[in-house]
C-alpha cells in the first residue's frame, strides 16, 4: 500500500486528469439511467396483485389507469373529449358515455343505479386505460396530454397522475437538495477545518465520487426516484468524515517528516485502514437493505453501498492528489478552527457517570416502546404537496362521486353471466363498495351480451378473463379498505379460484404485509452484520453487545419522538432510517471504544481510560455528526416531498442522537462495566 501510495503522490498530476476525464462517461451514465417513480413497481413479483397487472397489460392490452371528473362539460362535449383523449398514443381505451353507447346503444338502456356512477349533478366520469404501465415514460406523457386536451374543467386521479406530478417535482428539486447539502456542508467545514480552502477541496473531491456512483447506476437500467434524490446528500454525509481524517493524518505526518510527498503516502496508509473498517459497518448497513422483500431497499442499499466504496476510493486516490497540489495555497488560507476545544467533557462524564447509567436506564422503556409503536402511512398521495394537480383531483374523486379507490377484478371468461350478476351483488353488499362495474352489470338482467357491438365488448373481455371494476369509499391503506379487500377476495375466490383483486389499493395491502415482514428481517441482518465486524475488530464478546446496544437506543431515541409527537411516518421511514443511522453511527462508537481499550492497554486506569478516550475521540465524532446533519436536514427542511423531507429529517436528527448518546452515555456504561469488559476482550490487561 505505501508503495501505491508514493506512486500514486508522485503522479499526482495524472491521477487528476484521469479522475476528471472519468466524470465525462459518469456524467453521460448518470443522464441516461432511467428513473421509476411507482413504489409499488418495487413489490416481489410473485405476488398475485402484480402478476394480475400483468395479465391485464397481456390480455386487455390495458396497464395503468385514471378516471377523469368533468365539470360542468355538456355531454357533447364531453363525447368530444372522450374522442379526442382515445386518439393520444398510449391510451388504449376510455369508458365513459360515448365508450359504452358509441351512437348504438341508447343511454337509458344502462341501469340507473350504474348511470349514476358515470354523472353527479354537472360533473361527469370517464375511465382512461393506457398500454403502458403507472411510471412508464409513455404513459406520464399521455397524463400530460390528457391534461392539455380536457382543459381545466377536467380533474385526471389516480396513481399514474400521481406518478406523473412526482416526477415533476423531483425532477425541479433535486438540484436543489444537492444545493442545500454542499452549502451546508461547506459552512460546519469552515468552522471546524483549519483554512478556508479545504471545505471546497472535500466537496469537490466527494462530488467526483457522487458522480461516478450516479453514473454507474446506468449499468442497473432504473433506480427509483427516492434513491436518486437522496443518494447524493447521504453519500456526502456518509463519506465526509473520510476526508477529514486523511487531512489531519497528513498534518501529523508532517510533523515527522520535511518530506511532504512521504507524509502524504504515510497518511494514505494509514487512513486507508482506519476507514476501511469504518467503511464496513456503513456499507454493512446498506447492505441489510438489500434484503427487503420490498425491492426499494435493494435498489438504495446497493447504490448507497457502492457510494461508500468510491467514496473511500476517492478519499485515499484523488483528495490526497489534490492536496499535494494546492498545498501552498491551503497553507496561505489556513486558519484556526473556531470549534471549541471539548477536553472538558472526559472529567464531566468520569465525575457524574453514574447520573449518566440512570437517564440511560430511564430512556429505555420509552425510547423502545415509541420506536416499536410509530405510526406510518402506506398511502403514496399522502407523501406529495396536497397542492398538486393529481391530489386535488383524488379529493373530487372521493367528493363528487364517493369513491375514494378503484379495484380491478380479472375472472375467468367462462364464467356463467348467471353468476356474474349473482357475484357481483354479494361483493355490492360488501361494507363501502358503492358499484361493481362489468358487461354484464352494466347491460342488466335479461340483457344478451350478443347485442353489443364487438369493439365495445372487447374493452371489458378478452378470451380468457372479463374484467370488471369495484368502486369503493374507503381510502387506500385503511383498516376499513383491507378488511373489504379479504371480504372482496372471499367472495371472488367461491366462484371463480383463479380470479384476481388487482389495483392500486390489494397492492398496498400486500406491500404493508412484505414491509412488516422487511422491518424484522432487515433489523436483525444489520445488527448480525455489525455485531459480527465489531467482534472481529475488538476482539472482544461484551464490546460488540455494548456498542450496537447504545447505538440501537440511539435509533430508539430518534424514531420515538414520531410516537410522542402523534407524526405519521411513511412505511419506509422506520426501516431505512434503523439501519442507515446504525451502520452510519457505530463509527463514533468504535472510535471512542477503541481509544479506551487501547489506554487500558498502556496501562491507565478505568476513569483516566474513558476520559482521556472521550476528549480525543470527542471532537472527530462532534465534527462527523454535525457534518452528516448539516448534509441531510437543510434538505429535510426545504423538500415538500414526504417521504424525502421524512427521511432527511430522521437521519439529521439521528446523526445528532447518536453524537450525545455516544459522547455522554457510552463513557458512562464503558466506566460501570469496565471489569466485565476486561475480562471478556482478548488479551486486556486488567486494570491496576
């Protein structure tokens, strides 16, 4: 490695141009990697709600869907329109009065009850199916089209509208957050650094990393909208510290020797493999995301992982490139860092550590109780401005027409009219369903399917399914809409086994079932993951217990107060925040440890240990949260997207958490325990 690393000092000026010229591929990677906007793309596959969309794509040519509410459009017009919206490309059908009588069938000839549902007072309803699926580049520009051409006396609802309006509003604010994290970052650098130059040279150094891991998610095809908002701000909260510690390793090797190019090549060695273990518990973190069910988690573990390790790759190939180079000038704009020195607060913990074990103790109960009880949302409408064009036109939706969700039903083809009808009346019954809409439905009793014109009969049957539509008052991720669902697919299931519920709201009700499933199984992979690599480290049995203990009760401490405050969560929250803050965080924890294992070792006593670790450790570790806060809570504060503002805010205060509970209480419950410690790490002396 010091051999690499001489090398590597020596050509410094290569090693720049090549890293800058990298960025040209990254840059084209970056632009064209595609961008999924639909949460619920990311469900396992072998479910049944996502294999019925499929086959409704497959069968009926139909993939996503919205209904439009017109206002006070006479119905000429409102045929017009219809026409008008059938011929954008992408839409596949519209079913609405001109959809179902096309000028053959009279309009009285539909029941009441079902006429109803297609008009209330002087709004008027439509149904529009698109080829192409909810976050399909196709199908959020047919949205856009349908917009234009129905003018504004059209509200256009459902997920695809939704997706359509995200997209548009992530894609205006992501170089913003970007923003907010660098100025951010730039300001608790000037403060902490010692010139005034170095902020930018980190920020620079880590924005190259950024943009080779956006770059390379061009290889993966798509990653979701959330992955790509975030990945940037957590990748240079994450990563900073790493900086940090090379440039104060190179400022000490300076001092030992007058040849600068071999303090930079010890100091490349040196943190090279104080980060490499740091590193692994953050990308251990990541990681454990991985293995969601859910496939979002996938999706933002392996970029944030990926993120990490060229994050370390730039920290010890080009920032030590760009030092060398511009070490005249970081010299003329040094300064002294304007963070208080923090040597106090090794005696304040040593003198009152018992005060300390006591509030830790008295955190637990309800740390743990709020973290394991947060109340979430699954409801996707629920994480965007409820300004938007596709929230307000949900609101009239569940206004106008009482609907606040609509099922699809995919039954087998051969199924009887007779019981049909006798199917459709029981689910009718169902508790909040206000209409169940079919051919036959629709034609009433006694009405033969032979007098419908062909192309009319085909929007709603193909030669193995008939496809029918459920209308329901209750909203999706409720109590009330899952229990109809079970009750909708009881009844289905009695008289067609392989018929399907599909829509947006049976895969919510799926997607809260695998994210419970997830929370579990994440949790218990990420504290192993660490456990393990702290016991490696340490060598030690009690430390790694302590260590992801402390830091738990940190994550405890921060997703509580969501609990306590009667905040709702969106369903990701909890789970990405509990490992995120727990791989990012452990860090601190190990630092300290290591530094009072290492004075036990030389000899000191348990108080003087723990001090003296807790005054050296205390500043890198106040400095790395802080930098981690600043990266992720302006944005948390400026983005009117949920479950970004939700997520950024979390890790901010979590960084913040972790720093307190790591300077304070960690101290405190390493001096109580210190005799179990001794005698359970490898080769430790015991205390004198």
């Amino acid at each position: 490695m010091k051999g690499f690393a001489k090398w590597l000092v020596r050509r410094r000026a290569l090693v720049i141009v090549i890293c800058l010229l990298l960025m040209i591929p990254s840059a084209l990677g970056m632009a064209a990697t595609k961008t999924k906007y639909d949460l619920l793309y990311y469900l396992p596959q072998e479910l049944e709600t996502v294999q019925g969309q499929e086959i409704l794509l497959q069968d009926f040519g139909k993939g996503a869907f919205s209904l439009l509410i017109t206002e006070g459009m006479p119905l000429r017009e409102q045929e017009e329109m219809e026409n008008a919206i059938r011929e954008i490309p992408h839409v596949e059908s519209v079913i609405g009065y001109a959809s179902i009588t096309k000028g053959a069938l009279p309009v009285e000839i539909i029941p009441t009850d079902y006429r109803e549902l297609f008009q209330r007072g002087d709004c008027m309803l439509s149904a529009v199916f698109f080829d192409s699926g909810s976050s399909a580049e196709e199908t959020m520009e047919a949205i856009r089209r349908v917009r234009a051409v129905a003018g504004e006396k059209c509200f256009v609802s459902g997920l695809s509208a939704v997706v359509t309006d995200t997209k548009q509003l992530v894609e205006d604010q992501e170089a913003i957050y970007v923003g907010i994290a660098v100025a951010l970052c730039a300001l608790v650098l000037t403060l902490t650094m010692d010139s005034f130059l170095l902020p930018l040279i980190f920020l620079c150094c880590i924005g190259v990393s950024v943009l080779y891991n956006m770059g390379t998610n061009y290889f993966f095809g798509e990653i979701s909208y959330i992955t790509k908002a975030v990945a940037a701000v957590l990748q240079l909260g994450v990563t900073l510290d790493y900086s940090i510690f090379l440039w104060h390793s190179y400022k000490e090797q300076k001092t030992l020797t007058d040849d600068k190019d071999e303090a930079m090549a010890n100091a490349i060695r040196l943190t090279f493999t104080s980060i490499l273990g740091s590193s692994l518990t953050t990308v251990a973190g990541f990681i454990s995301i991985c293995f969601m069910s859910f496939t979002l988690g996938r999706d933002l573990g392996v970029v944030m992982s990926k993120g990490v390790i060229l994050g370390v790759l730039g920290t010890v190939v080009l920032l030590p490139c760009v030092i060398r180079t511009l070490d005249k000038a970081i010299e003329k704009t040094s300064h002294k860092p304007l963070l208080p020195n923090l040597h106090f607060l090794g005696n304040f913990v040593s003198k009152h550590y018992k005060v300390l074990c006591v509030i830790l103790a008295l955190m637990i109960v309800p740390a743990f109780y709020g973290y394991m009880n947060d109340p979430v949302y699954y409801d996707m409408s629920k994480v965007m401005p409820q300004e938007l064009p596709s929230i307000i036109a949900n609101k009239k939706l569940a206004e106008t027409f009482d609907m606040a969700t609509t099922h699809l039903l995919l039954v087998d083809a051969d199924v009887s009219q007779k019981d049909v009808r006798a199917m459709s009346e029981e689910m009718e019954r169902v508790d909040g369903v206000k209409a169940v809409i079919g051919v036959d439905s629709l034609l009433g009793a006694g009405i033969p399917e032979s007098i419908v014109p062909p192309d009319v009969l085909s929007l709603l049957k193909s030669d193995r399914y008939q496809l029918m539509l459920i209308s329901s008052a209750y909203v999706i991720s409720t109590d009330e809409v899952n229990a109809q669902i079970d009750a909708l697919n009881g009844i289905l299931k009695k008289y067609d086994q392989g018929g399907m519920l599909i829509g947006e709201a049976p895969c919510t009700k799926d997607l809260i079932a695998c994210t419970d499933h997830d929370f579990t199984v994440v949790s218990l992979i990420s504290i192993a993951a660490i456990f393990v690599i702290i016991l490696l480290v340490q060598k030690s049995l009690t430390l790694p217990v302590l260590l992801v203990a402390i830091i738990e009760l940190a994550i405890a401490a921060n997703l509580c107060v969501p609990y306590y405050l009667h905040e709702e969560l969106p369903f990701v929250g909890p789970i990405l925040i509990s490992t995120i803050q727990l791989g990012a965080t452990v860090d601190y924890a190990i630092l300290l440890t290591t530094r009072y294992k290492q004075n036990r070792l030389n000899g000191m006593n348990k108080a003087e240990a723990v001090n003296r670790a807790t005054a050296s450790s205390a500043q890198s570790v106040l400095v790395s949260g802080i930098g981690f806060f600043a990266a992720t809570y302006g944005v948390g504060l400026y983005s009117n997207v949920a479950i970004i503002s939700t997520m950024c805010r979390l890790i901010a205060r979590g960084a913040l958490i972790s720093v307190a509970v790591v300077l304070l209480l960690l101290p405190a419950v390493l001096l109580l325990l210190d005799k179990v410690i001794v005698h359970t790490t490898f080769d430790m002396k015991v205390a004198k």
